[in-house]
C-alpha cells in the first residue's frame, strides 16, 4: 500500500486522535473534525507551539486537494490550509509546515516529521 494512501486512511478513518508534526521550530497537532467517510473536511483543527517561546496559536482550517481532470473532484490529498488574518498556514502530508504573509511572503518553511 503507497505512503499517501495510508496516510489517508489514517487521516480520515476517524477523528479518535490527532497527528502531531514535529519541526526544528514548532510541534503542530491537527485534528480532523469530521465525520469517517468524508473525503475532505472544512473542520479541522491546528495547534501550534513554538519550541523557542512556548507561546502558542489554534487555528481552524480544512484540508486541501489537488482536484482531478474535471478541475473540480479532489483527488489527491495534499495536506492543510488554515487562515488566520492576513497569514496562511500551510502543514503538508509530506511534513512541510509554510506560514505565508499574504501572497508570495515566506515567514516559515520547515521540514517535519508525522507523529500518528
């Protein structure tokens, strides 16, 4: 079974637990808050604790898709989306966390590891 359909299995099986992404700068939990069966969720949860200050910020957010052919059916799962003012935070299924500001500015870019 490939690496991206376990994870989805794990990802949308149930919402009994949480998955915690570990980076160098920040230790993020997600939470998927729907129901078992859904293929995308417009309910889900963020957590995020700076490992240097301890301060810490939640989110609400939903997952995020690559669409298929018809540009409108998800199909393949990417990871998730969160806003939060003019900030955009980004927590990919490959262990990638981003905070942008605005568009095109990077504040965080670091690479993590999937605690399940």
């Amino acid at each position: 079974m490939n690496k991206l359909l376990v994870l989805v299995i794990l990802v949308f099986s149930s919402n009994i637990g949480a998955a915690t992404l570990t980076t160098e700068g920040y230790v993020i939990t997600i939470e998927v808050n729907c129901s078992e069966g859904n293929v995308t969720c417009n309910d889900v949860s963020y957590t995020g604790v700076s490992r240097k200050s301890g301060n810490s910020i939640e989110l609400k957010g939903e997952t995020w898709h690559a669409t298929c052919a018809d540009g409108i059916t998800p199909c393949r799962f990417l990871g998730y989306r969160f806003k939060n003012g003019s900030f955009s935070y980004l927590v990919l299924q490959s262990g990638l966390l981003q905070v942008f500001r605005g568009e095109n500015e990077i504040l965080v870019s670091e690479m993590g590891t999937w605690l399940y």
